[in-house]
C-alpha cells in the first residue's frame, strides 16, 4: 500500500462470528471509527489497514474483542469502546479477585468492564463488609449479585440476602395498595432482574421458594442474624442511620455483606440522616472493611450515561 499505510491480518480462528462483528457490524465500524482504519472480517481473518501507528494501536484493541468473542463473552460497541480506553488487559482463571465469574449454568461469564469493576470484585473477595459508593449503571449491585451467587454455587455460604428500603426509606409500606408481596415487589424488582440474569429461571424460583434466596425489605431484617450468608444492601443511602447500624449488626458467622448506594439519589427529608453518609464518615480505618468508589468512567450502561452523569457532576447537582 502506498504513502505509509499497512495491512495487518489477525486471526479469528475459535471466535463467535456474530459476537465478533456485532449487530449490523456495529463492533466492527466502531472499532474503525476508533482507530482511525478500515476494518475487514472475511472467513477467519480480520484485516486492518491505515498508517502504521494507528493500525498497531487497532489490532490490540481488535485482539482484545476477537479475546472476548472466542470465550463467548458478550460484546457491544460500548464495549469496544472501553477496550479501546483500558490498555491492561485482565486475565484470570475465573476467580472472584481476578474480575470474572463463570457461573454455572449460564452459557457467559460475567466479566469486569472496567479497572474500577476489577478492583470492586477483588475487594469483595477479600473483606467481609464491602461498601460501594458511585452512581447509577456502574454495575455496583449486578456485580454483588453474581458475587453472591458465585458464592452460593461454590458452597461458600448457604444462602443469599437482597435487601433494599422500600418506599423512600420510611418503608410506610401500609399506604400502598395489595398485599405485602404486592407493596414491596415494585421496590425490590431490580434485584429479581439481576438474579434472572445470573441464574437459570427455574433455579431462581427453586431457590426463592425455599429460602435460600430471600429478596426482602430492610424492615424485615429487624432482630435477626444472618449466618453462613451473602447479604446484600441495594440503594443503602436511603437507608437511615438507625437502619444501618441495625443491618450491620445482623452480620453472623461465615457472613459476607455488600452495601451499595449512591449519593446523589438520596430520597430521605434530610440528607445527613442517610445510613451510607454516616458509615462512610465512621467505618474506614476498621479491618475487614474496604469502601470503594465508582466514577463515571465505570458506567457500563449506554456511552450517553456517562456523558449525563459527567455533566450533572459539572453542573454542581
């Protein structure tokens, strides 16, 4: 090829095709639209052709995707677009720490994003309380939940808890219509949804109906201990303190909790009466207990999230 421009050829052999290319080859005209190159998938070869500098750069990034597609991993133009932001590359035999879980079961694994991820599973790895702060779409209770489950498939714990306040934190469950099943299932469906997506249907159902996985609201956790479990608190900032303090001390032998929460969405009448904002004020500093921080370069949802995060930060609201 003529004025600087070269031709690299990477391999594809074992890759998912369909995982590879994306929707209407949207991973593939993103990663083009990236690297400033054109970008060609014919049989088992992918080609890369542009000035030298900028096809290198390219074919780590497109080695990192053809990575992902041969395990099976899923694969989005958002993600193309954060392998093209993260040059470390992670790798791992599965474990928790190492920013992948294989669960059983489910034909994917569930895979750090981000360093932020990364770093948030290996502290749930290694503490017993793991407390984290960041806003909304950075994957903090997804990645609980496969935690959770990752832990319960291999027998760490016996059971699994998904707490969450219900109703603004006043919990006045009373007012709303139905049964309790019905008040408190809006509030807790996020945490049905992740589950849905970590376990087969049939096995989530199994698992509620004999309380082995119980999905409750903070209110229930009143006067019990919690042994040999993995609990989880989603949307902990609209907890109170009182809350709070209760749900840690429910914590028993062989236990394990995630508290998740961010601070811009607290719904209480008095921000400093929020639960998160007090233990983030009077808990680090204890062994055992890590507290971590998820920007917005950790939203994993649509790219446009980031950017609306990013500029409600700016605005100061």
């Amino acid at each position: 090829m003529s004025d600087g421009s070269i031709i690299q050829k990477l391999s594809t052999e074992g890759a998912d095709m369909l995982t590879l290319a994306g929707v209407n080859d949207g991973n593939l005209v993103e990663l083009s639209r990236l690297g400033g190159v054109k970008v060609a998938l014919r049989g088992d070869t992918m080609s890369i052709s542009g000035p030298a500098e900028l096809v290198s750069r390219a074919s780590d990034i497109a080695r990192r995707m053809i990575d992902r597609a041969r395990q099976r991993m899923e694969l989005t133009p958002d993600d193309v677009l954060r392998l093209s932001e993260d040059d470390a590359t992670r790798d791992g035999d599965g474990a928790v720490g190492e920013g992948r879980i294989a669960l059983p079961g489910m034909r994917r694994l569930i895979q750090a994003k981000t360093a932020g991820q990364a770093e948030y599973l290996a502290k749930i790895a290694e503490h017993d309380i793991v407390v984290g702060i960041g806003p909304a779409g950075t994957g903090k209770t997804y990645l609980a939940v496969a935690a959770a489950v990752d832990a319960l498939t291999r027998k760490r714990v016996r059971r699994i808890v998904l707490a969450r306040p219900a109703v603004e934190a006043g919990e006045s469950l009373g007012f709303l219509p139905g049964d309790m099943q019905a008040k408190v299932d809006p509030y807790l469906r996020p945490l049905y949804d992740a589950l849905d997506e970590m376990m087969p249907q049939e096995r989530v159902q199994k698992a509620l109906e004999t309380r082995i996985i119980e999905i409750a609201p903070l209110a229930f956790m009143r006067g019990r201990t919690l042994s040999d479990a993995f609990v989880i608190l989603d949307e902990a900032q609209n907890a109170t303190a009182m809350q709070m303090k209760m749900f840690l001390t429910r914590l028993g032998v062989n236990s394990q909790i995630v508290i998740t929460g961010d601070k811009t969405q607290i719904d209480l009448p008095k921000r400093e009466e929020s639960g998160l904002m007090q233990v983030e004020r009077i808990l680090p500093g204890i062994e055992g207990i890590a507290f971590h921080y998820f920007t917005d370069v950790d939203v994993v949802r649509h790219r446009l999230v980031r950017d609306i995060i990013k500029a409600y930060a700016e605005d100061g609201d």
